[in-house]
C-alpha cells in the first residue's frame, strides 16, 4: 500500500471529481461533506509523503508497471511532496470557506475543484515532460469553468482573456516538447538529463530553442513580465475560493522553471546549463517593479490582493534567478507562506465585500461592518504578513532571499525589494484605513457571516505565526530542498540505475 501512496493525490480527487459531476442534481450536504472529507484525506496522504520524503530517499511510481524511461513515472522528492502538502492546505481553507455559500452560486463548483486539485497534484508529481503538458491541461481546463463559477459580466470578460493567452502558452508548449523530444529521442526528465551530457553539437541549437520555448510558458504561468496581465484582472474577478486556490497557480510556474532547469539543464549539461538564469533575474526585478505600482494603483481591495500575489512572483523568481542553493532554500519558505497568506486574503476581501453592501470590495468609505472588530483582526495579520513585516513570516522569507543575495545581486534586490514592501505597507493601510476606520457612518447592515467562511479564512491566515514557530524545521527542510534540486544526478540515478548509480 506504502508504494501507491504515490499516486493517490491524483487518483482520489479525480474519482471524488467524477462522482460530484455525476450527482451534480443532488444534494448540497452530500457534495459538501464528501469534497471536505476527500480534501482531508489528500491532506493526510499528502503529509504521508512529505514524511516519506523528508529522509531524502527519491521514490517513483510506474504507471502499468512500464519502468523509465518508457513509461509514465510519478516522482517523489522533497520539492514534489511539500508542492502537493502545500496544494492541501491551501485547498483545505478553501474548500471549507467554499461551504458557506458560494458552492450554491454556480454548478458543479466542488467536482471542478477537485478535478484541479488533481491537475495542480499531477504536474507536481510528473517525471516527463508530456505529462507535465497533459496536467497543466487537466488543471486549466477546471480553471476555466471555476473562473466563469456564479456568471456574471467582469469574470466572462476577464475569462476569455485568460482562455486565450493560457491556449497560446499550450500550444508553445507543445511545441517545445516537439522540439526537445525530436533532439533528444525522449520526453522522461530525468532521461533527457542524462541524454544531454552526449547530446552531438548539431542538435544543441534545437535544445536552445526548446527550453527557451518552455522557459515563455512557464513565465506565462509564474506571471513574469511581460507575460502578466492576464493576472490582476481574472484573479479579482474569480470567486473567492477559486481566486484563492488560484494563488498556488503561479507557483506551479516557478516549480516547473525550477524542476525542469535544475533536472534537465543542470550542470551536466554543459553549455546549455542555467539557460533561463540571466533572463529570469532581471525580468523578476521588472515584475516586482511594475506589481508594485499596480499595488499602489488598486482602489479595489480583490485587484489590490491581486498584485500582491503577482509582488510575490516577482520576489520568487528573483529567487530563482539568484541560481544557488542558499536562494532556492529562502524562496521555497517565502513560496509556502505567500501561497498560503494571499489566499487567506482572497477570502477575506470577499468577506469584507459582503458586509459593505453596494461599495463591495472597492476601497471607498462605505457603512460600518457588522463584524467590523473581527474583520479588521484579521485583516491586520494578512496585511501584516504579506507586506512582511516582523515577527510574522513574510519578513523571515524576505531577510532570507536579501541575505542569499551575492554581493553583485544586492544592489539590486535589496531595495527594489525593501521599497516594494513599504509600498504594500502605503497601499494596506490606505485600504484598511478606509474600510475600517472612515466607514463610520450609517447603521451597520447585511448578514452575519457564515461559520464555514471565518474558519477558512483563519485556517490559512493563522499559518504566517505557525511558520513562524516552526521556521526552524521548515528552513531545514527547505534548505534539505535546495540542495537535492542542486544534485540532479540523485534523481537520474533512481529512475535510470544504469546510467550509473543505485536506485
């Protein structure tokens, strides 16, 4: 049982997925119970497996029992099992919040989540580079009608859009898996690292081309400039939950640069080694720019959470940029605490939205809240966090991506960092300022919020003092990371013994 645990976090919420789309004419409770208990059972799995893989030991799974590198594998290392413990968790929040009513606002809302989760799952765990297009499909298709979840004119709008530029980035990513396959003859990442030390001269340019290809797709993905626009506008305009399981979308483009050019185009391979490092580092500081000024920008507080997911990209990929392992370590702890406290976020301001009445989210003084002390509670610690300041985890994730800058980065990283998180601060403020201190005028109105939503909120927003509290585990694990992704050849070798090594 231990050796298919591997492919549960794809198999459960895909059969879970099947059968809410299936019933999608019964009952509430029952969707609602079974999407909450599948979502608790993959979190289990899921810390299974990080346990599994915190040893160090890299497990595979064969699908049909065909080895690699001819079949389709699923891996195991300690990037892939905190990518899927974190999905979990995040999806736990939302998921719960979900259950307050916005389920009900559109169909087949918890089938499609799950049917994500398991597209989200797969491109973490895949070894080949196909399947990695397969499950990027498999997720963005759920995307799609999650995005449009409830109707409405905003979110059509910013769904076609969306649409577009993500089948744009498919189709270049298809293109890209081509090209590599017809130079290297093969599509498992681990084989085509091994395959790229011998590669003949003549075939090195189609290799450039390709990982060059992979490296526009999965900037779409992560939100670099000039591939971000599509971000600010479908995100604010997404439902809650969906919005605020969409924050661990980015993040499946900042694995996917990490995973493919870290494994593929290590050191190994020669001169095609860190192809992506010298344009992922200044097209980051660009994003961090150009997000902090959509950050100061924003009237509206779901675009203003909005941006600061895509500050948060700019500062991950500035970490991938730096290219060391020091940097990869302070980046996978900075990744796990904005994932989580930017979908907390998502949640909140439609919390607030829902309590203000016509104003909604935009940030205009509007009457009191209702449940205005607890709100402003809240919204305190995910300002706080996402803006990074101490003692909350967003400064720890900070001071570790500034002190892994080298002494020719910091010049660069430390302000344009330092000045985006007193920009996040300015814009916080203002918004919270205005929601809650100069809305005082009127009678308070709307409804109590409902129970499901305030433990969503609190479950992901709670976890910035938590990794506070285990800052120490968490970096060693991360650091533990950093330094497996920086030794491709332990991975070559426990999927391909004979290339040298044992498995």
């Amino acid at each position: 049982m231990i050796q298919h645990l591997i492919v549960l976090p794809i198999v459960l919420p895909l059969i879970v997925g099947i059968v809410l789309l299936r019933s999608r004419f019964g009952s509430s409770r029952f969707k609602r119970i079974a999407s909450v208990i599948a979502t608790l059972a993959l979190a289990a799995i899921s810390l299974a497996l990080l346990l599994r893989a915190a040893d160090g030991e890299i497990a595979y799974y064969a699908l049909g029992g065909w080895q690699p590198p001819f079949g389709i594998v699923l891996v195991l290392d300690r990037l892939s099992a905190l990518m899927v413990m974190l999905t979990s968790v995040l999806a736990i929040g939302c998921v719960i919040f979900a259950c307050g009513g916005d389920d009900e606002k559109g169909s087949n809302f918890h089938g499609l989540f799950q049917l994500q989760l398991m597209g989200i799952n797969g491109a973490f765990l895949t070894g080949d580079l196909f399947n990695l297009f397969v499950f990027f499909e498999v997720l963005l298709l759920a995307s799609y009608a999650l995005l449009l979840h409830g109707g409405g004119k905003s979110r059509i709008q910013s769904a076609v859009h969306y649409v577009v530029l993500n089948l744009a980035g498919s189709a270049l990513f298809l293109i890209a898996v081509g090209v590599l396959y017809g130079a290297t003859g093969t599509l498992n990442m681990a084989d085509m690292a091994a395959r790229l030390g011998e590669l003949p001269a003549e075939r090195s340019g189609l290799v450039t081309a390709g990982a060059l290809l992979l490296l526009v797709v999965f900037g779409l993905k992560a939100a670099i400039l000039p591939l971000y626009f599509w971000l600010p506008r479908a995100y604010a305009a997404a439902p809650a939950p969906v919005a605020a399981l969409f924050a661990i979308m980015t993040k499946v483009g900042v694995y996917a640069i990490l995973r493919v050019y870290s494994l593929i185009f290590g050191q190994q391979a020669g001169e095609l080694a860190s192809l992506e490092q010298p344009w992922v580092w200044w097209l980051a500081l660009a994003t961090l720019v150009a997000a902090t000024i959509g950050v100061l920008a924003a009237r509206d507080l779901r675009l203003l959470v909005a941006y600061l997911v895509l500050v948060s990209a700019g500062t991950l990929l500035a970490g991938v940029g730096m290219d060391t392992p020091e940097a990869t370590a302070s980046l996978l702890y900075y990744l796990v605490h904005t994932t989580l406290v930017t979908g907390g976020l998502f949640l909140l301001a439609d919390m607030i939205g829902q309590q203000r009445g016509k104003a909604g989210t935009r940030i205009v003084k509007g009457r009191p809240l209702v449940q205005g002390g607890a709100l402003a509670g809240l919204f305190f610690l995910g300002a706080s966090a996402v803006a990074g300041l101490p003692p909350l985890s967003g400064a720890i994730g900070k001071a570790l991506l500034m002190h892994a800058a080298d002494a020719g980065q910091r010049p660069w990283l430390w302000p344009i960092l330092l000045i985006s998180g007193l920009c996040a601060i300015i814009a916080l403020s203002r918004a919270g300022s205005t929601l809650f201190w100069r809305s005082n005028e009127g009678e308070p109105g709307g409804d109590r919020l409902p129970r499901q939503q305030w433990i969503g909120v609190t479950l992901l927003l709670a976890t910035s003092p938590l990794l506070v509290a285990l800052a120490g585990p968490v970096s060693d694990y991360t650091r533990a990371t950093a330094d497996q992704l920086a030794n491709p050849d332990a991975l070559v070798s426990a999927l391909l013994p004979d290339n040298g090594g044992a498995p």
